[in-house]
C-alpha cells in the first residue's frame, strides 16, 4: 500500500540521485536520525556521490550538517568518506568522521541538544538551506507519520528552504501515534510555559508538519536502521549497577525519593544496560522513564512491566531490540512515546519532572569535575550530548564508568579532567565498579576523600592520595581546591608518552 | 511606630545575646542576605561572642552557615573572626571568610544559586536547625515584610525547626509590597509549571510565612545594609561595555533581537556598571531586567527611564544609592519586584524569557571555557553565584573582564582555564577592552582564533598563538581542541613561581 497519499507531494517522488540535485555546495542541510535511527537511508549516499563526483572535477562540495544527533554509516559516514562535510553539529559518534573531526578537517560544533533547535531559530547557525527527513508516511493532508527517531525534525522542517522526504517502509507503519510533537515554540519573549507535568503527558499532536510547497523531492525506502550495538553487562558493568541500586535504595529509605523513583534518564551502553538490567532483577517496578533514547534494555523493563512507560526521543535498539519492538508493536503504543529534542531534553521538563540522570564519562576528577567529552584533552570522542541538559537540571545525576581504560593503563579517577563538560557545580554521584562516591553538599576537599577512597581502582589510590596530600602542603593558602599546576594533566601527559598513566 | 503588631511574637522580643541559646554548636544555621543586604545585623555578633566564649572554655562551637548568597562584615566577617563557622553554602564573599577557605579551614560548598533552596528541601544538605531572618515589619497575622534580600529565605523560613527573626527598623516601611514570593513550590512528582511569562509579572504574595509556633525570638535592629561598594567605570570597563553595546545594535540590526532588546542579568562591579551606563547613554530605551542583584547602575537606569522596570533577588547598593533608592521610594515601587532566588534564577524562567546574561569572570581560555571561581586553579574568590543558572539558559550570554589583571602581570586569556565553571558548550560571546569574540555555532578551533584576535591583550597574542600552533602540530590526530597538557597550565604555574604569567 502506498506511503506517500498526498497528492501534492506525491507528484514529486523520484530517486535519490534526483533528489540531491537540489542540495548545493555550500548548504546547511539539517537531517533527521538520533542514535542510529530515523536517519535518511538512500540521499546521503547520492550525495556524498555527487561531492566525489565534484572534487573529482576539481570542485569543491562540502555542506554544513546539521542532525538531532548520531546517525550512521550510511549518513555521516558515507558523507565523510567523500569528504563532504565542512561543519557538524550537535553531536556525532561515527567513527570515520571523527577522525576527520579530530584530523582538523571538519569543523564539529558540540552542543547541548537542548540548545540545538532553539540556537537554530535563534539565528546562531545561520540559514537552514535544506532539511532531509525520514518519514513513515505522508498523509493524504500532508501531514507526516514521523518513524523511529524524532530529533531535531520539527525544527528542520520548519526552518529549511527546501525539503527532501525519505518516506522508509521498513518503518512499521503502526509508528502512527506513537509520536507527540509540542508546535508551540516561540521566540523570547513570546515563549509560554511548558504544560507537561508527567512524562507521559500529551502537549503535542503525533505528527510532524511541513508546507507542501517546500518539498522539493520524496525518495522511497525501504531499509533498516542501523541500530545500536547491544553489549551485554559484564562483572565490572554489573557491580557498577549493583552500587548505583543499592544508593537508590538508600535514598527511597531515607525517604529522599518515592518507591517507584522519579523517572529515569539513562544513557546507551554497558553500563547504562547493566542498571536497567539490575532494575529488571530488583524489587523496584512501576517506573518510568523521561530520556532521549530508548535503548534495549528499556524494552526488556517495558516488557516485564518494571517500567510502566517511556517518553523518549528517539530509539537506540539493536537489530535484536527493533524485531522485538515491530512484534510487539501494538502492545507498546501508549506506553512509549516519543517527543523532539528540545522537549526531551528540555531543562524545564527535566527540573519540574525531577529526573533521575544516569550518564557515562570518560573520567572525573577527585574534585568531581566530569569530562564527557575528550580523550586526554584535545581529541574529541562523541560529544556531550544530552548529559548537561539531564545532568544540570536533574533531581539526582549519576555519572557511571569502569575505575580503569585500556587494560588498566588508564585510570577514569584522574588529579585533574583534561576536559571538563560538567562542573564540579553540577556533579551529584560517581560510580565505578569499586563503590560509590556520594558528593552532594559536600566541599572539594571531602569529595576528593570519597572518590578516591570509593571510586579509583585501589592502583591508583596511592598515587591519588599522594597528589592530594602534597597539594594541600604545597599552597597552603590554597586549600580550597588544592591542585599542583605542575603536575595536574601529568597523568595524561605520561599515558601519551608511555601508553600508560 | 512598633513594627512587631502580632501578638503571638511580640512576645518573644528579646536581645541578641538572649536569642543567640536558641543556637547549639553543630547546628545548620539558614541566614538571611544576599549581596549584601538583608542579612541579620545583630544576631552574628551575638553568636560570633558565644563562640568565641566556648572555644576560650576549650569547647566547640562552630555552625554550618547557609545564606542567600554573599552577606557583610557584620555577618560573615564577625563569624569568620570567631571561627565560628565549619562549613559555608552556597556563595561567600567575605575576605576573611575566604581566607579561612583557602586556608583549609572552613568546608565551602559552592553551587549554583538556583539549585541552593531545592537541594536544601531534597535533604542533600541535612537538617535546618535554625532560621535568622531580616526582616521589616511583623504583620498583625503574622505575615512577615521582606527587606533588601529575599534570597533563600522563604526556604529557611519554611524548613527550619526554629526561627529567628530580626526586625530591622531601618529598612523603609514602604518596602511592603516590594516583593513577590512564590509559596508553590513541591517536591518532584508533584511540581507544576511556573506561570511566569513576563518580569513583572506577579506569581504570588507580597509577604513571607512562618509559624509563629517555630519563632523563638524577635531582635529589633536598627542598622543600615554595609551596601557594595560602588566603582565608576573607567577607560577600560567602558571600552569592554563599548564592544558589548556596539554587538547589541548589530543583533538588533540583524533581526536576532527585538530593538527593546530582552531581559537583562546584569553582575555587580566595575564592568556592569560601565556597561548600564553605557545603555543610559545609549539609543536603547525600555529595557527590563530579570536578575539577581540590582546595583547603582540599573537604579540609574530606572531613573531615566531607560529601564522600565527589574526584577531582583536583592538589592547590591552603594550608600549612596542605598539613600537614593529611600529617597524616591514610593516612585519605584511596581518597577521593581523583588523575588526569592529560586525563582530570580530558575533554568525554567531564565530560558523562557531568554534573559540576555552579562557576567564577568576571571579567566577564559582560548577555546571558550570560562573560570568564574578560582585564582590559580586552588584557591576560591567568591564562588558561581547565579552565573551558570544564567549563562546556561540565557538567549544570549557574554562573559567579561579586562584582558589583563595585576598590572599586566596577568593574562586572563589562557591557554587552558585552572578551573571551569562555564563549559565550551555553555560560552556564547567573550569581551576585553580589545574586542568581542562571537563564539556562537564555532568548533574550538575557530573560536580560538576568534579569542585571540579579538579579546587577548596584544602583548600575549604571540604566545597564544605560538600555543595553539605547536599544539595543532603536536598531535595530527588530535586537532579538535588543540592542548599540550605538559604546557596548558604553564602560564598559570609561572605566576606563581615567578609572579608574571
């Protein structure tokens, strides 16, 4: 049956290499796709042909790419092999373009996804020239059946030139409903108030507009997303887990949070599915979710029922994770639902709800400072994603890593981060598979006794200790936050001389 | 005139010394104050002799000490001298107290001032035991008139298990109605949305509440606010608020902004007074500001007319403006409203309105992390106050120091920052007295060039440059934000060995 019923639209059906003719060197081109999904399949091929096709001829093509967040091989990384991306932005994890990012030859704008959109409107990127976007289906009115992701893709539609649809069938079409998409965005100083006060909440409608008269080009699909990689928990990401649940517990027994949580943000991976898992084994049930992913470990809490429901805005399943979810599909409608970025996200949302902020690091230092960011301070990994907008304006924020890297020759407690993405300021609970530091209320000084203490692999605590004892001798008016300037980035300074810290 | 009519109270009237046996040693001790004014005048020096008293007896006696943020001598300071104090939130700007800090002694837990009061009722911080409030008048009912702070003190009020009050005679009895205290506050899940959509707009009552079961003792002062101290701007703040105004007109011109620009932050000193002057002697006119902190400069405005109205947590007057603003009382009021800090700084209100935040700091780096907190690295100044609650959320931010300090001894723009407050993510436009960096949708590496052309003092760009050149060198694979960690810090090392950066 047919995807594309809008008689308007549909006249303008063709294939990708057709449709690409309508991007031009030079354009800001915002597309759909947040952790592997939702990602336009077949247009950035055709086009990273056609910048292969210009530089072979001696002429430059390069675009500004704009996304809700990661895509995948077929998106940024075809385009990055053709060398076709000139600027990025809000968030990146393919591996090819981060190379090229961290070789000096794209420009990579990291942003708090919160910001993206509103910064978009704002003016601060300048013009959106064209917005791809992978729809489910349009409708005989135009309007459009978003599919596995929502991202920025409000925003790009509203604010582009033109417009490129990806009508995917793969996308099961019982998507319809499962989307609720706020259109009351406003420019300060006519912004309202957020209505939502329950993470399940409606304030939008389940689909996402456009004026047919900017749609250029539709290309039909019919592929599947990439997915996520699904790491099963290991020892070391299981007693993470084990001390962020015991805390929990702590704190619904000192009364500090109700038996069912606040609802829960949780990041992708190892760690981030060892904590669902060890929700799914424990006693809590009834939870909910207020997150930016929904990754496989939220469908296997879905499923028992130990999470009653999640609003996320976009999937990031394994190939696994998204068989099960088009199975079930019928029976998770009204207990996923899925917003734009800038609602999931949204610092607003986030304080009134109270979320519970789960995130992975790359290292904290023993004044709980959280890079998120930078491998040994100047090569960027991903980028900081969501992890401000949850972290600053949660109710409680983890951040979650193994005590060690690289077969121990790194340690992830380090005197001082070489990048920092959350401030000693906004730190709540560090966890490694050694134990739990608890920072809340507490000064620098004490912080640095319970993250070593807890926190660094007992390696490492000697040397940890003994930079904190002779910080503290060597200003001693100076105490505050006491580092050895010398010395501060040594550890990472040894790692890249010698491959270990 | 009597200022305690209410009965239940007024029985309670008492001298400091005979309030001060309501505080045990050990207690959690929520005053009132912030910038300087409304914090209580005589209880601290009351409870700075019981301390002293005991520890002549060999005994402890030192309080965790909470305010709204900064206070006085007479406050802090008498405490500090005592050592009296064991532990200090959210904001100090005390020089002795400070000293204590850095000197190891006193344990300072430095967090952004919108997450102070809710982290209080969250039990992050323990028990309150007892409240100290300025306050102007006590109403027949019990209603309590605020005074030159709201701070954190409807909180304190609500939280604490016994209550102080000072009834301070000189604050203007006209003070009444001044304020707007929001009481719909709740615990996660239970939150509903701010209604506030306008600075002006009123959201709740003119008077703080507390249970005159819980009020222990009335002290009556009649003792003026110690007020800031209020510096005119010189050749170089003016030339810093020169290149800020001159970005303004180019926003305006650009259709980013209306041409009554959007709700103004404004710091205290130097550089934001020069800066308010700078609008007063500008085209601009019916400004309104959404803020912390009102100073000299924007009662200047109000009188002008160029501002129309403030929104405020407190006051940060000079003496002088102190008697202005007394003197012309009954013209202020409806033009000034004045809020508890909850609400002054809330992620939620600040991004709404899209609050244009302007704040100096201490140090910025090259790529755009901001250091608001620390000299060299260790040791506190004041702390992050409201600035992150407003760089954060604000539309537009700017950050804003002269680029040198110490006669030139030191650059405040450095290669890497000793301390973030403010992430690259989180920095949109810096100033010196040499230019503005427009840092918004750039990747490092551009701001950095930005940052140096425009903002670092001439006789340090060479060596900046030299930095970020051998960095990109250095590490081929590792360009996104070019750093030697062996050098980053080694300006900042410098200065303290050699006292020259």
């Amino acid at each position: 049956m047919s995807r594309v019923t809008c008689p308007v639209v549909s006249e303008r059906i063709m294939t990708a290499e057709e449709a690409v003719r309508f991007i031009r060197p030079g354009d800001n081109v915002g597309m759909s796709g947040f952790t592997g999904a939702g990602y336009p399949k077949a247009v950035p091929s055709a086009l990273a042909a056609r910048a292969r096709a210009a530089h072979d001829a001696g002429e430059d093509f390069r675009i500004g790419l704009w996304t809700g967040a990661s895509t995948a091989p077929q998106a940024d990384g075809v385009l990055a092999e053709a060398h076709a991306i000139a600027k990025r932005l809000p968030y990146n994890s393919d591996p090819l373009l981060r190379r090229q990012i961290n070789a000096g030859e794209v420009d990579y704008v990291d942003a708090h996804l919160s910001h993206s959109a509103q910064q978009m409107w704002f003016g601060f990127y300048g013009p959106l020239d064209v917005a791809v976007i992978e729809v489910t289906a349009i409708l005989p009115d135009g309007l459009l059946v978003p599919g596995s992701s929502v991202g920025n893709n409000k925003t790009w539609l509203d604010q582009a030139d033109r417009v490129i649809l990806e009508v995917n069938h793969w996308q099961p079409r019982e998507l319809e409903g499962f989307h609720d998409i706020y259109g009351g965005t406003a420019l300060p100083p006519h912004r309202r108030p957020l209505t939502l006060t329950e993470p399940m909440q409606r304030i939008g409608e389940p689909y996402l507009k456009v004026d047919p008269a900017k749609v250029v080009a539709v290309v039909e699909t019919r592929e599947p997303d990439a997915g996520a990689a699904f790491s099963a928990p290991d020892d070391v990401s299981r007693a993470i887990a084990d001390h962020a649940l015991e805390f929990l517990r702590g704190e619904v027994g000192a009364g500090r949070m109700p038996p069912e949580l606040l609802p829960l943000q949780s990041g992708v991976g190892n760690v981030a599915n060892a904590v669902l898992q060890g929700l799914d084994d424990s006693e809590f049930t009834s939870l909910v979710a207020y997150t930016e992913v929904l990754q496989d470990g939220m469908l296997t809490l879905l499923d028992s029922g130990t999470l009653r429901a999640a609003s996320t805005a976009s999937f990031g399943l394994s190939r696994e994770g998204m068989e099960r979810f088009h199975a079930g599909i019928d029976g998770y409608k009204g207990r996923i639902l899925m917003r734009s970025e800038e609602i999931s996200n949204h610092p607003e949302v986030i304080r009134r709800l109270g979320v519970i902020a789960m995130n992975g690091m790359i290292e904290a230092d023993i004044y709980g400072n959280v890079n998120s960011t930078h491998v040994m301070g100047s090569a960027v990994m991903n980028g900081i994603g969501g992890s401000g907008d949850f972290a600053r304006n949660a109710y409680l924020n983890f951040f979650l890593t193994p005590s060690t890297a690289k077969g121990g020759a790194i340690s992830t407690i380090v005197p001082m981060v070489s990048h920092v993405d959350h401030t000693e300021h906004d730190v709540h609970v560090i966890v490694t598979e050694h134990g739990l530091a608890d920072l809340r209320g507490l000064s620098p000084r004490a912080r640095a006794e319970q993250i070593i203490a807890h926190c660094a692999h007992p390696d490492f605590r000697p040397q940890l200790r003994d930079y904190l004892e002779r910080a503290l001798a060597a200003r001693p008016d100076a105490r505050h936050t006491p580092h050895l300037l010398g010395e501060a980035l040594s550890w990472h300074q040894r790692y890249l001389d010698t491959g270990r810290m």
